[in-house]
C-alpha cells in the first residue's frame, strides 16, 4: 500500500473529560507527526485528531487545537487495512475532488464556512 511511511503506531491521551483526573488512553495511528485516526471502542467511531507530540517520551501524543472529525460511525474490520485505504484514498485526491466527492455528499453535513475568504 502507498500508506508505508505515512502511519506510525502510537498512542493518544485525551483529556480532561468530565473530571479533572478524567483521561482517556487510545491506541492509533499517526499521520505526518500531527493527525492521529483511532478507533473509539465503546462506540465504533474512527477518529480523525490534530494532535502534539509529547516531548521525551517515544511514540506518546496528547490532543491539539480543536475537536475531532467522525471518518467512520461503525467500524467493522481490520483497523490497520481500513485506516491504510482511508489514507491512501485521501492523499491520492486532490482538495477540489474532496471538497465536491466527499465532503458535499455526506449525509448529515450542514451549511459551513470554509472561510476561503483568505485565499483571496
């Protein structure tokens, strides 16, 4: 698969949640050092995160800027095969394709700004 190189093994420590002590440990999947996608068990929703790397400690990432992005609401399958032709479908699309294929054509999507406006 194209994917080689681009997705590492790591883990993601979310929080905190209701509770200042509240954390939330997940096992997934980096993409160029800052997206992480993992798999949320209790639910059967892939994730899509901005995350940051923690210093000094391999392999170890806490959430970034922002929420995250549901890619799948029930996940059934390889995790790893799904994750890797997600990728890969995606890298291999230029942004005016996803913007008319993908995003434009999800069910639940709503109106949105882009805000584009600073392209200009």
């Amino acid at each position: 698969m194209k994917t080689s190189g681009k997705l590492k093994l790591a883990s993601l420590i979310l929080g905190p949640l209701d509770y200042a002590n509240d954390f939330c440990l997940y096992q997934g999947y980096v993409v160029n050092e800052c997206y992480f996608i993992f798999l949320e068990e209790s639910s059967g929703v892939l994730w899509l995160r901005h995350v940051c790397k923690v210093e000094h400690i391999d392999n170890l990432y806490i959430s970034g800027d922002g929420g995250g992005i549901m890619l799948i609401e029930q996940t059934q399958g390889d995790i790893t095969e799904i994750v890797q032709r997600i990728v890969d479908r995606l890298s291999g699309m230029d942004a005016l394709t996803f913007l008319t294929d993908v995003l434009l054509w999800t069910p639940e999507r709503v109106d949105m700004s882009l805000k584009l406006d600073r392209f200009q």
